[in-house]
C-alpha cells in the first residue's frame, strides 16, 4: 500500500501524538509498504524546536524507510488559548503546499492525525483529487478539549465549532480514534457507525522484559532505597494540573519524609511548576529530563506508585499515552478521572487494574498515594492486572497488524485500489 501520514507531530518526540506517529510509520514502512509523511519539526513537549531543525524551512530527509516532508510552524512561546490555536493553524497552512507536492505520487490512503483538525479539509480535498481513501484518526478531541478546559469561550461559538467538526467527520472513508468513550462521542457527532472503529494505543511489551533495575537511577539521584517514589512522567502542561500534586507534595513534607515525587519530562508549564517548588521549599519533588527509551523499564520500576493526572473536563476527550507504558511495566497506577469518563470505565471493567481519584481534589489524592504506597500487597495486585491487560491488549504487533487488514479491508472495496 501507499500511505500518506499527515500528522503535526511525529519522530523523533518521545511521547504523546508523535511517538505514536512515528512508531506506526517505521513498522508499516518494515512490512513493505510505501510511507510518505508530512509533518512539523519536533517541537512536543518542550515547545520549542529541536536542535538540528528549523522552525520556518521546509525540508526533506529519509527515516527508517519513510520519506518524510518536514513543514514551516509556529511555536508560540506560552501556548494558551488562541496561541495555540494559531500554533495549529500555522501547520496546517504551511504543510498545504507539501501535499498538493504529492498529487502525482497517488496514495492509495491518506491518514490524517487530529490534533490539528484544522488540516482535515486538506487532507479531504487532497483526497478526492487523488481517488485515495481518507482516514481520520482522532487522538485527541480537539473542540472538546478546547472547551473542556474553560477558556473562557461562548456557548455560540462552541456549537458552531462542534457542528463543523462533525460535518468534516463524516466525509472521511474512515473514522478511528483510541478509546471507546471517544468513539461514541465520534457517533454521537453522526459518523456511520460502519465506518467507525477503535484504533489504540500500544506498547512495545518487549521492552519491559528487560532488566528491570533501578540500582543506578536511584543512586545518580541521590535517592535512597528506603525512600518511596510517586512518579509523574510525561507532558507538563495546563491539562495536567500539576499544581495539584505539589500541594499533595507540601502537605506530606514533614510528615511523610519517606515520599519522594519524581517529575519527568517538559512542558509549556514545566518552569512554572519549578518556580513554584523553589518558592514553597519543597525538598520532596525532585524535576529530571526526559530519559532515553532505553531506560524506560529502569525508570518505570522505580516508581512505588505512578500518577496519571488531568484536569476535570480534560480527561473525556484524552486517552493519556503515559497510561500504555505504566501497564505493560506492571505499574501501580493513580488516576484522576471522573466514573463516566474512558479512565473510570478502564478501571471499572478490570477492577484492581488502577486506583481511580476524583479530579481536583488534593485530599483525595494524598489519602490514596500514602495508602497505596503502605499497601505492599494492593500495588502487586495491580501491576499483575496491569501487566496482563497490556499483554493481552496493547502489544505493538497486535494492533498494527490489525491497522494493517482493516486498511486492505477497505481498499479492496474500491476497484481503483490494490
């Protein structure tokens, strides 16, 4: 097959959107088929370009048998609200160019990544001048999230932009995206349920069979083996809400001096929260970089308890990707999320498989860190269900071969196809 992925986010980000991106391409391109991308220069989660790339140049460069076509893009210093939303924009307008480029090369599927969904009408009209199959998958909900995290918009422009993002949906061959409370919401804007399905996230399992030991992290850190660790690892931004957990942090200073937190990663409010921790005198949390995948297994096990934070209202729209790895390590997880949304079904399906704690309440997260840290047993109990339900669900092979039939599948609708 010939693919086209059109995506803002894509290798060599170690997280998120891009690591997704970037891993389903090279496996694709490893079983024969021919990968052309158009994307952005790394710019996630640190939210500035890196080094080796430009932010306003187009370029091209071959990635393990990809050809990729990197675009123009605006990164905005603060990404808020409507910086954010130009941020978007930028890429969409700049990468136009690149794809009517491929016009003569005939795809025979064009992917598209929402976010941004602003490249959707793009990607539709590239689409039918080519005769290729449009497939839109969506990792995160953009308009909600948007509005689910209270910028402050009006009701008015909010139906509008609901209306216009169900209106495009159902002009795509194919409409996929990571969770099942997604894909309702996915329905409930009237795509065909025929044309609908779920396309997870995955994990490479492989991965966490290595040595699992945290001897040298802990002694590179100054980390004692009788401290406990809460681990956050990924993107630090509004959505998280990370100023929660340092006010978990402050109450347990004094009396739980055993209890470290680990921040991992960046983020637009990275240095924020950093501020913060010095201004507070919060000996407890401890910021490191983001570490090479290769010291994911290390890093995962260090961890006595890990935090999957959001925000109320941002954890409907977002399935995080932090969560694939903390299950495939065996993990014992805490969740901030509300029952209905696709993190408390998770939980609620596959019981013990994660704590679940209501969004916004510090209370209610130091109550469950501190009893879940003491509960030697509980954190067994759920890194055993962890493990099972990412062997049994999230192996890399497993859910990219099924890409793999569902887009032959589809092609072999159409005589045009092959």
């Amino acid at each position: 097959m010939k693919i086209l992925l059109y995506c803002i986010n894509f290798a060599p980000e170690q997280i998120g959107v891009g690591k997704y991106t970037g891993e389903m391409a090279a496996w694709l391109a490893r079983f024969g088929h021919d990968m052309h991308v158009v994307t952005a220069p790394p710019y996630y989660p640190a939210w500035k370009i890196d080094t080796g790339y430009r932010a306003w140049r187009y370029s091209r460069e071959e990635w393990q048998g990809c050809s990729v076509w990197r675009c123009p893009l605006w990164v905005p210093a603060r990404p808020r609200g409507l910086t954010r939303i130009l941020h978007l924009i930028s890429f969409a307008l700049s990468s136009l160019p690149v794809l009517a480029g491929q016009i003569g090369w005939r795809p025979d599927i064009v992917f598209v990544v929402e976010p941004p969904f602003f490249c959707a009408p793009g990607a539709l009209l590239f689409a039918r001048l080519t005769g290729a199959r449009a497939w839109l998958h969506v990792q995160d909900f953009e308009v909600a999230a948007y509005f689910g995290l209270d910028f402050g918009r009006t009701r008015l422009l909010q139906r509008f932009l609901v209306s216009m993002e169900g209106w495009l949906m159902r002009r795509f061959d194919r409409v996929t995206t990571i969770s099942q409370s997604m894909l309702e919401r996915i329905r409930r804007l009237g795509v065909s349920e025929a044309d609908t399905s779920v396309f997870p996230n995955w994990i490479d399992a492989r991965l966490m069979d290595t040595d699992p030991s945290d001897g040298d992290l802990r002694r590179a850190w100054n980390l004692t083996d009788s401290q406990k660790v809460v681990l956050y690892a990924g993107n630090m931004g509004m959505k998280q809400g990370l100023d929660m957990v340092l006010r978990v942090a402050q109450m347990l200073l004094l009396s739980r001096p055993d209890i470290r937190f680990l921040m991992i990663g960046d983020g637009a409010d990275r240095e924020n929260l950093k501020g913060k921790v010095r201004n507070l005198g919060l000996s407890n949390v401890i910021f490191k970089p983001f570490q090479p995948i290769q010291s994911l297994p290390s890093l995962l096990n260090l961890a006595h308890v890990h935090l999957v934070v959001q925000r109320r209202g941002a954890a409907d729209a977002v399935m995080p990707s932090k969560l694939t790895g903390i299950l495939a390590a065996g993990g014992a997880a805490l969740i901030t999320a509300d029952a209905a949304t696709e993190l408390g079904r998770l939980i609620e399906r596959h019981p013990g498989i994660a704590v679940r704690v209501e969004p916004e309440n510090p209370d209610a997260l130091l109550s469950a860190i501190t009893s879940l840290i003491d509960d030697d047993d509980k954190r067994r109990m759920c890194g055993s269900i962890a493990r099972r339900y990412a062997r049994e669900h999230l192996c890399t092979d497993g859910i990219l071969s099924e890409f793999e039939t569902l887009a032959c599948q589809m092609l072999a609708t159409d005589p045009n196809k092959s």
